[in-house]
C-alpha cells in the first residue's frame, strides 16, 4: 500500500519544504519507505555537478529510498524568480505533462510514503494556460496545504482550500506554520481554521529561529492522512 501527497502552500515561503521534510521524517519513524520529489524549482545554484535547489537537497537527505538528485529535481533553473519566466530565460518551455511524466517514474515505485512539492502557492504558472496545480490534478494526488501563519493568511488559506477542491481534488490535511512571531490574533486564526477548513490539521509548528524538519516530526500527526489499512513495520 502506498500514501502518495502533494504539498502545496498558501503563498511562497511558508515552510513547504520544512513541512515536507518534517513529513518525511515522521514516516521514516514509522518504519516506511519514503521518497520525495520537487519537479521543478526555480534559484538553484551551480556546482559541479549541476544545477542544485537547497530544498530539493534537504528532501532527497530526508528520504530513506536512494533517488538521483535529477530524479527528485528534474527541471533546475537558475534564476530566483517565477519557474516561467526563468524557463522563458533559458529558452525552456514547461508543460504540466512533462512535470508529470517526470513525477510517475518515482511514484510507480513500491515506495510507501511518497511528498510531491510544489513551487510558491497552487496557481503558480507554468506556461500561458497552465499552473503547477494541473500537475497535481494529472497525478490524481490529495493535496497537503501549508498555512504561513501571518496576516491576510485565513483569506490565502480558504482561497487556497477552494482552488484545490475546485480543481477535483481533496485536502488531505493542512498544517499551520507560525512564520510571523509577531502575528496579531494568533490563536484565534488558528482557531477560525480549525473550524473552517473542513480537513485535518496534521500540526501547528510554532515559530522557529532555525527550522529543521527532523526536529517537528513529533509535531505532525501523519497517521490522520495514512489509509486506514497501512500497516506500520
């Protein structure tokens, strides 16, 4: 049996890949095997050996199957900015097709836990008519909602939450990432999203001055999101 996800975020920068690999990392405790892949990333950095993404990096240290870092990250670009316009850049297309093709050569596997990450929120483009969100919605795969918890996040998160469930697909669960210490009405919000979200709250991660996901995995209930048959090793 296998548990196959899609992480996305509310907006950019809200913790995905922490999330991400805090998953992983509670799966791997669990005894199963896990993989993860980040089809396509935008601010990556030469080295040697290519083009590399920082979170493309620290999912493929978390996970327990051994994959290619080009397995994981097929498509690299340079530039820090929107995926499209770097493609554009670099004289690339993206299709969501492709991005998806990439993505069942690893989900095909008897891998049992399976994070597929997407890049900034669920409508980042891809070309002229398509998002990321069409390759989560070619994949078939339940969705993992990260809420960067600052202001103006309730109105992210429940538009977020429409989007994905307008497209076809289910939120598997969401988590609530206190990105902004100073938030106003914290607790509150967290409250208003507990009852409005309509989906499991997998874990509220509380702010953190260096994040690392092997130390929240204690904080993210995954079993709300395994099939009730998975058995654990």
């Amino acid at each position: 049996m296998r548990a196959q996800f899609f992480v996305t975020g509310t907006d950019t920068d809200v913790g995905k890949t922490l999330i991400s690999e805090g998953l992983i990392h509670a799966a791997n405790q669990q005894g199963l095997t896990t993989a993860a892949l980040k089809p396509i990333a935008a601010g990556c950095d030469q080295t040697p050996e290519g083009l590399r993404n920082s979170d493309a990096l620290i999912l493929q240290q978390a996970i327990n199957t051994p994959l290619s870092y080009e397995q994981i990250n097929p498509v690299a670009l340079e530039a820090a900015i929107a995926p499209h316009v770097a493609a554009e850049q670099e004289g690339r297309r993206l299709s969501a097709d492709r991005l998806a093709g990439f993505c069942r050569g690893v989900l095909m596997q008897r891998t049992e836990f399976v994070i597929v990450e997407g890049a900034g929120g669920w409508r980042v483009p891809l070309n002229r008519r398509e998002t990321l969100a069409d390759v989560a919605k070619l994949l078939s795969l339940p969705v993992i909602m990260v809420v960067g918890m600052r202001l103006g996040c309730l109105n992210h998160a429940y538009l977020t939450a429409e989007a994905i469930r307008r497209d076809g697909l289910s939120l598997a669960g969401w988590v609530s990432n206190h990105i902004d210490p100073h938030m106003v009405a914290y607790e509150a919000s967290l409250a208003d999203l507990e009852q409005g979200l309509g989906a499991p709250c997998l874990g509220h991660i509380p702010f953190l001055s260096n994040p690392s996901g092997i130390h929240i995995k204690n904080d993210l209930d995954i079993g709300k999101i395994l099939p009730p048959a998975f058995s654990y090793k």
